[in-house]
C-alpha cells in the first residue's frame, strides 16, 4: 500500500489546510483505492505561490528535503507558479502544478460571463479576461 503525506497551506480566501488536503485526498483515491493519506496542514507564510524565494527554504523546500532522504517523488501544488520556480526542481520539488494560472479575485472567478465553461486536461476552468 502507498502512503501518502499531502503537505498543503491554505488557499487564501477559498479553502483551510485542511478542506485542500481533503480535496486532494479524493483526487489521490481516486486513482489508488488502497493509498493511505496523511493530511498535514502547513503554514509557509507565503501568498501561495511557487518560486525563487521557494527554493531559498520556505517550507515545501523542507518538506521535499524530508521526502528525497527516503527516496520519495515530490509534487508541489500551489496557487500560482512563477518562471523563477525553477529553481524549486533543483531544491527537491520534481514537479509543480499551478491551480490557476495567475492571480483573479473570487469574485471573477464566478462572474458568469467570464466563465466559458471549458476545462483543461488538468481541470482547471477556462476564464476569458
């Protein structure tokens, strides 16, 4: 059986620690029945969003640190990405997937005629802006 620690900080505005490892959880199962998920809530200080500053030792760059010295893959998720995130494969993160792909209020986010109702191959919801 796998065992999984799902490591995750708010979604400012959106979701607790907790609801968003939660969400993952379901995601996981849903491909790995059997997986034992452990749900961590983390607290990195940041706006939620990878980059530069990341790698320098924010939290996820510890979390991958513990992970790599027992031969574990590590998969970051985060509100946004930036090129300087990079820097994040070389500090032990071996993959990184933006939730959005820039920063939009909540408020847009459900402005109906902003929504074209389409989504991505990796779920994420087309917004025209």
């Amino acid at each position: 059986m796998m065992k999984i620690v799902v490591a995750i900080d708010s979604l400012k505005g959106s979701l607790t620690s907790i609801q968003a490892g939660e969400a993952i959880e379901k995601g996981i199962k849903k491909v790995d029945l059997e997986a034992e998920v452990v749900i961590k809530p983390l607290a990195d200080g940041g706006e939620g969003c990878l980059d530069a500053q990341t790698a320098m030792g924010k939290a996820p760059i510890g979390v991958a640190k513990l992970a790599k010295k027992y031969g574990k893959l590590v998969l970051g998720f985060s509100g946004a990405v930036t090129k300087g995130a990079t820097a994040c494969n070389e500090a032990g993160i071996d993959a990184y997937f933006p939730i959005v792909r820039s920063a939009v209020s909540f408020r847009r986010c459900y402005e109906k005629e902003k929504c074209t109702g389409e989504f991505d191959r990796y779920g994420r919801a087309s917004v025209s802006v």
